[in-house]
C-alpha cells in the first residue's frame, strides 16, 4: 500500500489536473505534442505508461550551453541526480536516488544510457558528448522488458537529430569566461534520391583557471579541457518500407581530471573551511585525462508482412588515461613541509582502460496482430571485452611507479523480450511483457608491483554467470481526449558483477544479481485546451540483493557488498504550460525515499578521523548501515523554466529564458557522518537575446548565475579531500540556422 503521503499527492495531482486552471487567453499557443520512443516505437508522450521526462529544442539548448558536459541533467528532470569524480567522463547519475558510487572503470551502473538505440556500458562510454540532438528521453523506474540488464533504475535515451531530405543545419560559436570556447554545427540534406547525410561536430575548450599554489608545483593550474566530437549519418532509403541508417561517432578529450582539494571539510561538522577559495589548490602529483572513443551502428529497418523489422549492429571502443593526485594536497607529515593542513600520506594514482572493445545486436519485430493488439518480440545479444590497468605513484620520490594492477573481463549476454499493448475496450489498454536474460562474466586481477612492499598478487579468477526473468505489466485508462490515468508494476534487474582493484588492497569482491520490483500510479494530461501539460507518478520499490559499493575507507579501494534490501518511495511531477505565443513555462518537482534494510550489513568508515553518526560495531570498528539513506540520493530535486518573448518588428523577437535546479542534502557514503555530506545546491541560468526569423540568434548567456558554491564529493581515506562543482559560466553566443 502506497504511504498516505503519496496517495495524497497522486490523488490531489489527479484533481488538480481536472480542472481547466480558469480562463484560457484567447491568443494562447497550442504546445507540441511530444513524440518519444520509450517502447521502441513513436507514441505520443501521454500515450506511454511510464513515468518520463523529456528535454529538448531551445531548453536543451540553454541548459547545455557554456560547454557544459552531460552532467548538465543533474536535477533537470525530477529523481535525476549526477555526478562525477573523473572531470569531462564516467558521469554517475540517479534516479529515484538509485545509482552506483563506484569509481572503478569496470563500475556496474543501474542508470542505462542508450545513444542512438545502442547501450552505452562502461561508465567512460556514457561520457560521450551531447551535440546535435533531437531529445533526451528519461524513463524512470525499471525497464527490464525492452531494455534489459543494468535498468533498475531506469534509462536515458539520447536521440541525435536524424539526416533530412531538405538541406538544413547550423552553426554555433559561443565565447566565455576563462576562455570558454564552444562550437557547434550540423549540415544536413539529400545526396542523391535515395540517400541523405547528416554531419555534426563540437569543439569545447577552457583555460585552467584554478591555480596551483603548492610549494614548487608539478602544473600552474587546473581545469582546462580541449575536446572534439563528431557524427557522420548516412540514410539509405531504397523504398519506401526500408531505411538504413550507418552512424558513425567519435570523441577526443585532453585536459585534466578532477581537481581534489585537500582538507577542505570542516572537520566535527562538515560543510567547505572558512576562507575556502574555489579558484585555488595546492597538489604536488600530475593530472591527466585522455579519452578517445570510436564507434559506429547500422539501423535497418523494413516493413515485412504487418509490421516493421528492426535490426540494430553496433561495436564501441573506448580508451582513457586518468591521473589524479587523490589526497590533494602537497608533502606528508613526514615530508615536510606539506599541507594543506594534515596530510598523512601522498596519494596519487591513475586508472586507465588499455583495451576495450563491445559489441551490440539487437533484432525485434513489431506488429499489429489485430485491430486492437500490438505485438513486439525480439533478442539481444552484449559481447564486451575489458582490460583496465590501476597505477599508483611515489610523488615524493619523484613520481616514479610504486604499483601496478591489471583487471581483465569478458562479459557475455543473450536476452530473449517480447511485449504487447492490448486496446481491451474504447478507453482501456493493458501493455506487457516478459525478457529472459542469460549473463556470464570472466574476470583475472593481477597485482604486478605491490607499493609499500606489499609484494604481487594473483591472478585472481572470478566466474560470474545467472539467468534472470524480467518484466512489466501496466493499465491505462483514458478519462477523457485529455487524461490518461495509468498504474505499472516493473521488475528489472543488474547483472553480477566483480571487482579487483587490488593495488591497494588484497580482496577481489563480488556483488550477486540485484533484482527490483516497483510499483506506479499516476497520470497524464493535456490543460488549458492543449496548451499545457500536468503528470504526476507516485511510486513504491524494494530491491533484493542490493549491489552497493563500499568506497575507500582505510584505502584507495572498492568492495563490492550486497544488502539484504533497500526500500524506496515517492513522487514526481512533470508540468509545461504555453499561455501565450511568447510565453513557455515548465516544472518539475520529486521527493525520493530511500533507506537501506539490513540488520547484520556494517561497512569500513573513513580513515580520516571523522565523525561517524551510525552505530559502530565494538569489535570491528565498523559503522552498521541498516536504515540509512543510499548515498548521493537527494530527498527533493525540483526544476522550472521561464522563456519570455517580446516581439520588436514582424520578424524579429527579444527574449530571455531563466531556470533554477535544486538538489537537497546528500551523503557520500554508505555509512553517515558529519563531514562527508553536502548540503542543498541551487543553481539559476539566465539566457537573454535577439531572434530573427531568418534563423540568427545573438545572445548572453550565464550559467550557476550567483556562484552557488557546494560540495559534490569526497575522498575519505586519507584526509578531508573534496571536489566541488563549477562557477559560474558567462559570455556571448551567436546562432545562424539555415
């Protein structure tokens, strides 16, 4: 039974969708309908019972400007939270406070992230750019029928802007503060009468502008990045029931990794030290981040018989080095001098991906059986090949290799779906559908030099393999042409997986599969005689198996642990509103629940000596977990948006365009204290400008407008270390569509 709280606020948000919120205006625009394809094919938004969210044309484009990385969704959309400890990749994202911790480069995500109707796995991959896109779908819950393994959470979906048959595209060049540069284009049209071509690229860079000012530093300053990104689509129709799409992608990325701040935390109580300085650090180690990716994907798609063939080839490689000096600071106690503040021992340490290939095929077939069923089926097949290598660095002996570990993994999975929408009368429609999925995972860890004279280690071996039944059934009944009224039941499941990072530690871990059932209820509706848009989805889940990850501690590791279960609840409102032309206005707003259930689970807490809040077990010095919130998992998320128009002759129109995101409080880890915590985080973007109907845009653009400062994470195996996230960004920009 859902908790009185959210009954309420489904139960108020059903009402409040209803009424016809007063007289519309008579010069009212009517709002888009949205077409998405969260059941892998076109619907309307409305029509799809599942909690969802969408971010597209001019909104995309204002949240994503100042060359902003992906992590620029955190808190976009209700129960979507992100972060990061790598810079410019492996981004960490939540949903309904469901994610995954781990730092390691093998880290098993319950956030699936499918570009272009291929998954992207390793974490690296799902850093890829976002340029030239048509939409960014987020489903939220689990979607364990159409989507498979790694869905426990939910998925989001990016969809690049596809090639046409007229010539079109344009061109965008910003310029901002700490030498921001941000370019982008996309040219698109016809090649002949049967084939077109789609090219986009992007290039951002961004001078350092944090300082080092550590005694004889080995860099000046950090922060700095030069990426490049490119898409080359080619559609091929050679009738009209048959389309083949070959996309070609790429990405290379040279700047640093994050920058660590050493002693940052107020020791007791948490929260950044008095006379914190954003544009300052004091590091004694390397940095280093160098990613390339390549990958390409043929979509076929044909009519045969009563429905449509979809074939889905796709191969990834991704390649990164990433060098960080963890403890952030400079010199050890018994160095001196060192600091800032206490530094008990230099950490610097670098994780590469030295091999990786994965390759995706996917082959369903969707068809109408009957007037009043569709019928989707299909299999799936994921072939990855990994090879990480972990180093670790004497910065006080010069920066020389004091250890060495390599990780080897080949994963294999086969999955089996099939799902079905069923119009049982005028106003009732039942969906639902059933996936098998089969996984296998070989895993070596070898450690070829121990630091400290811990010596070598291994190999270590683990095999991994499990057979899941995954799947959903919901109802939806149709009010009226503008309420659709839907409840889902889901299940959805992460593969097993494995983890070696043994340079510093002796263990291998595993965690087992972790499964989740979830239940919806919400609504969809159209306001205001289409001008608007209401949905609300209150929900309730429970895990087994929880696959949790145990970061740091008394090391520079990870362990791999299972709870017995995490309970989850909550609520989620989705709103846009168009009372005029040159008006838009769009909110959103989330609570999250979570809390860990397990009475007997107790994890190593930090090295730094900080406060611990749970309960200490006397005899491990443990802290116990059970009833504590999932790490980096805000209570509340809440977003809007406001553009304004003002036309200043027949075909030109100033504008501004505003948003807030806020995030409540989180922890970092599993285990709770006073200092590895951040407090809420609001973040305002103003976007203002001139817009001629001959496609030119000029515009000033500011992102994290008042320069809210706050804690993102935290490294607490040696000292108070954190990382914080970005200042605010402004300059000029200027767009020319043709």
């Amino acid at each position: 039974m859902l908790p009185s709280y959210l009954t309420g606020a489904a139960l108020g948000a059903v009402l409040l969708a209803g009424t016809s919120f007063g007289t519309a205006r008579a010069q009212g625009a009517i709002a888009d309908e949205v077409i998405v394809t969260a059941q892998k094919r076109e619907q309307s938004q409305q029509d799809v019972p599942v909690s969802l969210g969408v971010v597209r044309g001019e909104a995309l484009d204002v949240v994503s400007s100042g060359a902003e990385d992906i992590l620029f969704l955190s808190a976009r959309v209700p129960s979507v939270y992100a972060e990061g400890s790598f810079g410019r990749t492996f981004p960490r994202f939540y949903i309904r406070g469901l994610g995954n911790t781990d730092f390691d480069l093998n880290a098993n995500q319950p956030v699936s992230l499918v570009y272009d109707g291929v998954v992207l796995e390793n974490p690296v991959l799902k850093g890829f750019p976002v340029f030239d896109l048509d939409r960014i779908e987020v489903l939220r819950g689990p979607q364990g029928t159409l989507f498979g393994r790694n869905t426990p959470a939910g998925v989001i979906k990016f969809e690049s802007a596809r090639p046409t048959h007229d010539v079109e595209g344009y061109v965008r060049g910003a310029y901002g503060r700490f030498g921001t540069v941000d370019l982008e284009g996309a040219v698109s049209g016809p090649l002949s009468e049967t084939l077109s071509a789609r090219l986009s690229g992007l290039f951002q860079s961004r001078d350092d502008y944090v300082d080092n000012v550590a005694p004889n530093p080995s860099e000046a300053g950090y922060e700095e990045f030069d990426e490049y990104a490119a898409r080359l689509q080619l559609l091929f129709e050679p009738v009209g029931d048959t389309t083949v799409l070959l996309n070609l992608h790429g990405r290379q990325l040279d700047g640093g990794s994050r920058t660590y701040r050493a002693n940052a935390i107020r020791p007791g109580t948490g929260g950044l030290v008095a006379g914190f300085d954003r544009f300052e650090a004091s590091q004694d180690a390397d940095q280093l981040l160098d990613v390339s990716n390549l990958g390409g994907s043929l979509t076929i798609e044909s009519g045969i018989g009563p429905g449509t063939l979809t074939a889905i080839t796709a191969y990834e490689r991704v390649r990164i080095d990433a060098r960080g000096d963890v403890d952030g600071g400079f010199g050890a106690v018994f160095a001196p001098p060192s600091g800032p503040g206490i530094i008990p021992f230099a950490a610097e340490s670098q994780d590469n991906i030295t091999g990786h290939g994965q390759w995706t095929q996917e082959l369903r077939y969707n068809f109408d059986a009957s007037s009043a069923l569709n019928v989707t089926f299909g299999g799936f097949a994921f072939i990855e090949k990994l090879e990480i290598e972990s180093l670790s660095f004497d910065t006080l002996g010069g920066g020389v290799v004091n250890g060495q570990a390599v990780q080897d993994q080949d994963t294999e999975s086969y999955a089996l779906f099939t799902s079905m929408e069923w119009q049982a009368t005028d106003r009732l429609t039942a969906t639902g559908g059933l996936r098998i999925s089969a996984e296998k995972k070989d895993f070596t860890a070898s450690r070829l030099i121990g630091p400290f004279g811990s010596g070598t280690l291994g190999p270590v071996t683990r095999s991994l393999d499990d057979t899941v039944v995954t799947g959903d059934l919901a109802l939806t009944y149709a009010v009226n042409d503008a309420l659709n009224l839907f409840t889902r039941y889901s299940r959805g499941f992460r593969a097993p997986n494995v983890q070696g990072r043994i340079v510093f530690g002796d263990a291998v871990t595993v965690a087992d599969t972790e499964t989740i059932d979830s239940i919806d209820v919400g609504f969809k509706s159209r306001v205001l005689d289409g001008r608007g848009t209401v949905s609300a989805t209150a929900f309730l889940f429970e895990t087994r198996d929880q696959q949790l990850t145990a970061v740091g501690g008394a090391g520079n590791f990870n362990q791999l642990l299972n709870a017995d279960a995490v309970g989850g609840r909550g609520i989620e409102l989705d709103a846009t509103l168009d009372p005029t032309d040159h008006i838009q206005l769009s909110a959103g707003f989330s609570i999250n629940d979570t809390e860990i259930h397990d009475g007997d689970l107790e994890v190593g807490p930090c090295g730094a000596p900080c406060t611990i809040l749970d309960p200490v077990n006397p005899l491990t010095g443990n802290a116990r977990i059970d009833g504590n919130p999932l790490p980096q998992a805000p209570k509340y998320i809440a977003n809007a948006s406001a553009r304004f128009g003002l036309p200043v002759s027949a075909s030109g129109e100033i504008f501004v365009f505003a948003d807030v995101a806020h995030r409540s409080a989180v922890n970092f880890f599993l285990y709770e204290s006073a200092e590895f915590r951040s407090n809420g985080l609001t973040e305002v973007g103003l976007r203002g400008g001139y817009m001629h109907e001959d496609g030119l845009e000029i515009a000033a653009y500011v992102r994290n407008s008042f320069d809210a400062l706050a804690l993102e994470g935290a490294v607490d195996f040696n000292n108070f270390t954190a990382f914080i996230n970005e200042p605010a960004i402004y300059g000029v920009e200027v767009t020319k569509r043709f």
